[in-house]
C-alpha cells in the first residue's frame, strides 16, 4: 500500500508542477501580448494625438487679418507628416495624419479630418521642426488662408525670380530654425541654377533644367512634367508645394467655399436694396460669376473666373453700397 501509494502521489505531484508551468507560461504570454498590444495602442494614440495637434497649431497663422503669418513647429521625436484632401461633400474635408519612430518602427497614427483648413506639402513631410507660412486666397475677397507645410531638413532654391517674389521670399526667410546659425538655408535666392545647392529642389522662373518651372507668362507651375495652373501669388506657392493632385483637390473645394460665399454676399446685396434702396450695381456680375463657378472643373479653368473677380472687385470700390 505505501508503495502504491507513493507511486500515485508522485503522479500527483508531477502533474501539478507540469500544469503549473504551463499556466505559468500562457500568463507570460498573455502578459507580454498585452504589452504589446497596449504599446501599439499608446503609439497609435500619440501619433492621433500628434495629428491634432498639428491641426490645432495651424490655428493661429488663420483667422488674422494680417495679409500673411509664418510659424515654426517643434516636436520632440522625427515625424512625418502626412496631408490628404477629399472633396466627396460641400467643403469637403482637410486630413492629416502622423507617422512616429516608436521601438524602431514607424506607427501611423488615424486621420484627423478638418472642414476649415487648407495644407499644401509634399506627402510626407519628415523632420523634428517645420516651417509653415500663409498666404490669403482672395477671389476677390478673402476667401481661406492657405497653408504651406515644410520640413526644415528640406532645401529650396528659388531661380531667378521676378521681382515681387523675391520680396516675399527675402520676407519668409528669417529665423525658421533657432538651432542654426545660419537661418536662411531653407529658402534661398539664386541668379542661377548652377548656384542652387545640389540636394536643393530648384524652382526656375521661366527657365528650365530644375525640379520645378513656373511660367509667370502663362500662370502655371510644372512638377513631375504635370502642369497645375494658377491665379495669383497664394496658388503659385500651394502649386509649388504640393502634388497635383492635392493642388487640384483643394482648388476644389475652395471654388466651393467661394460659390457658397457668392451666394451669401446676393443675399446681403438684396437685404441691403430692400433696406435702404442702396444699390451696389454688381448683380448681374454676382450671377456670371456663380455661374462661371458652377462650371469650374480643373485649374484651367482658373482664368475666367479670376477675370471677372477683378472686374467685379474694381466695381465694388467705386460702388455706393460696397458688398466687401
């Protein structure tokens, strides 16, 4: 009996040790999968929470009266930015995205969409500091602020440029990055193309042999042999800045935003003559212009509509009851 008995209770004993290492192992398992998991969370969470912030810190450089701001944003890791556009509703929408080193590996975080703001970048953007600067996007009014989005890591060489650029440029090149001593490598001015740094992206003016042409003659910007056309100095940059197809996609919906803000200035002109008996004389240009809007498809289409924003912004001026 006392035999057996050993027998069974070392059987006994071998099989709890041989479940208890095996519990012991799946909770390990369990445990360090959580860790994980949660890791990828947390990486996922900041780098949400990055794209946020991005969208936040762009605030400031919109709603100001001043004609043009420009920023620095800081981060404490290497990013990369991504900005997207969809024009599937009215207004369509702003996305941004963030991409974080964490653990050696790159973790996306979820697109932010923002109704109200509109990026022009090459996609991605990469760096610890960036440089962002606005221009307003008038039609003839102001219609939006747009934002330009750089990484200071990048270099552009602007070739010859006429004069009225070269100002701008001289104005936007400043102090962009505190860490330098030299601040102005990120925008630079050149007589020739031969002068440009070798890793810089070149911009000739009515030129050729660099990265990016532009046509002041015939108002359009040439990147990857695509052709994006322009009116006025905020397009040019957002064109210069940005792929075709977000150029085209946020030309879009700022046409959108402009035929929205059409109607709502024929709705002030008929209050105000129904009012005061005022009248500002530009309703049949009101109507060509909704019209010319509602017709727009591509940036080639851009012209006509610059045009008759002019013609009607001189009318205005000299108008009674001024709409702007």
């Amino acid at each position: 009996m006392n035999v057996k008995d050993n027998k069974k209770g070392a059987i006994e004993f071998s099989f709890a040790w041989i479940f208890a290492i095996v519990a012991g192992v799946l909770i390990l398992v369990l445990t360090i999968y959580g860790i994980v998991k949660f890791m990828e969370f947390r990486g996922t969470q900041t780098t949400t929470e990055n794209a946020m912030t991005i969208g936040v810190l762009t605030n400031p450089l919109e709603s100001s009266f001043e004609t043009e701001k420009r920023g620095l944003i800081a981060t404490p890791t290497e990013m990369r930015i991504y900005t997207g556009c969809n024009n599937f509703t009215l207004f369509g929408k702003q996305t941004i995205k963030t991409s974080e080193e964490i653990q050696n590996k790159w973790k996306e975080g979820i697109e932010i969409p923002f109704q109200n703001k509109y990026i022009f970048s090459e996609n991605p953007v990469e760096g610890k500091n960036f440089y962002l600067f606005t221009k307003p996007f008038e039609m003839p009014f102001k219609v939006a602020d747009l934002i330009y989005l750089t990484s200071t890591m990048d270099k552009y060489c602007f070739v010859n440029p006429p004069n009225d650029i070269e100002d701008q440029i001289q104005n936007l090149i400043g102090e962009q990055d505190p860490e330098k001593e030299n601040p102005n490598e990120n925008f630079l001015l050149k007589n020739r193309e031969r002068d440009c740094p070798e890793e810089s992206t070149k911009i000739c003016f009515n030129g050729e042999n660099c990265d990016i042409s532009v046509s002041t003659r015939y108002k359009y910007v040439e990147k990857n042999s695509r052709r994006m056309f322009y009116e006025g100095d905020a397009l040019m940059y957002a064109a210069i800045f940005s792929s075709k197809e977000d150029y085209e996609c946020q030309l879009d919906r700022l046409m959108s935003r402009t035929e929205q803000l059409f109607e709502l200035y024929r709705d002030k002109m008929n209050f105000v003559f129904q009012k005061t008996g005022c009248n500002s004389e530009i309703d049949a240009d009101l109507i060509i212009m909704v019209n010319l809007i509602k017709d727009y498809q591509t940036s080639q289409d851009l012209t006509p509509i610059s045009a008759q924003a002019e013609v009607m912004n001189s009318k205005n001026e000299y108008a009674e009851c001024k709409l702007w």
